[in-house]
C-alpha cells in the first residue's frame, strides 16, 4: 500500500499517468488502476519511473477490460514498448493479480 506521501512525492509521475491516460481515451476505472499500481510499487530510481508508470498504465487498462497495445501505451507514455514488456506482469503480480497466459 502507499501513503499520502508517496502521492506528493510522485505528482508529476501522477500528472504523466493522466495525460497518457488521456491520449488513449481511458477511462476513470482504468486511471485509477494504474495510479494504485504504480504508487504500490514505484521505483527508487527516477530513470525507471516513467517506465514503472507505462508498465502500470498498461497493465491498468487490462484490469479494466480496456486493453490497449504496448505500442500504443508507449507512444502516449513517451517509453520504448520492450520497457513495458519487461514490466507489466510484475506490476500485476505485486497488485496481486494474475496477469493472464496469453
């Protein structure tokens, strides 16, 4: 779980999440998902940080049965789509969640 703090501390990574999230039409369900995600898990390093919250927006529009292509979610993230193929399922696994076999 995360704190209030972690929130302020992550502000501009919060405001990435949304503006991405926006570029790919998402919807408040799939934000929010992302948002937990990647604030439950974030990195200590900033250099992983924007690729941590690609792999979080992704993996959130999964959740909500919104799925988008990693191409797309790295297009309006401003990542490379490997970053999030490295990333999501372990995103998934540390929300507890079982990401899918396919």
């Amino acid at each position: 779980m995360y704190s209030a703090r972690d929130q302020v501390e992550n502000e501009e990574w919060l405001a990435e999440i949304e503006a991405a999230a926006d570029r790919l039409d998402l919807s408040a369900d799939a934000r929010s998902y992302a948002v937990d995600m990647f604030l439950s898990s974030v990195p200590e390093s900033d250099r992983s940080k924007g690729p941590a919250m690609a792999a979080s927006l992704y993996a959130g529009a999964l959740v909500a049965s919104e799925g988008r292509s990693q191409t797309e979610v790295a297009e309006a993230a401003g990542v490379s789509r490997l970053s999030i193929q490295q990333r999501w399922k372990d995103v998934l696994e540390s929300a507890g969640l079982q990401p899918p076999s396919w």
